[in-house]
C-alpha cells in the first residue's frame, strides 16, 4: 500500500484539486479528508521552533567507564 501525504486548501468553488500523485492511470486508490486545525498546524511546526539546543559533550558516554566494566562482569555470573 502507497501512502501519499497533502496539505491542500479547499477553493471558494468547495473544490479540491489534486495534482502530481505518484499512482499511475487506472489505479484505484480511497480518499480520506480531515480538517486540520490551526493548534494541530501550529503545535506540529513550532514545538522546537525558538528554542536553543546544546549539547555539553555529545561523544561522551552517558556512563562511566567503571560502571560499564561492572555490567559486563556481572553478565558473567
């Protein structure tokens, strides 16, 4: 099954055009249309939006040395 994602506007006619689909003359496919709203719009494209992200040290390891020598023996057991 091809999926295949669009964010229209209904024109004043109360039409929909859909145009460059990546399904082939004769293919029968379902349409399935939801009304999206503006809190959806907003909080999908601006959660990250204004906001600083740093990372301190990213190749270091979230662990000690000495802790992760302790899994592996305890593995061992």
């Amino acid at each position: 099954m091809t999926i295949h994602h669009s964010e229209k506007i209904i024109l004043e006619s109360g039409t929909l055009n859909l145009e460059n689909l990546p399904f082939k003359k004769g293919d029968v496919v379902e349409v399935i249309i939801i009304e999206r709203s503006q809190t959806s719009i907003n909080l999908e494209h601006s959660s990250l939006e204004g906001r600083v992200i740093r990372y301190d040290a990213p190749f270091e390891s979230a662990t000690d040395l000495d802790d992760w020598e302790a899994l592996s023996y305890s593995k061992n057991l």
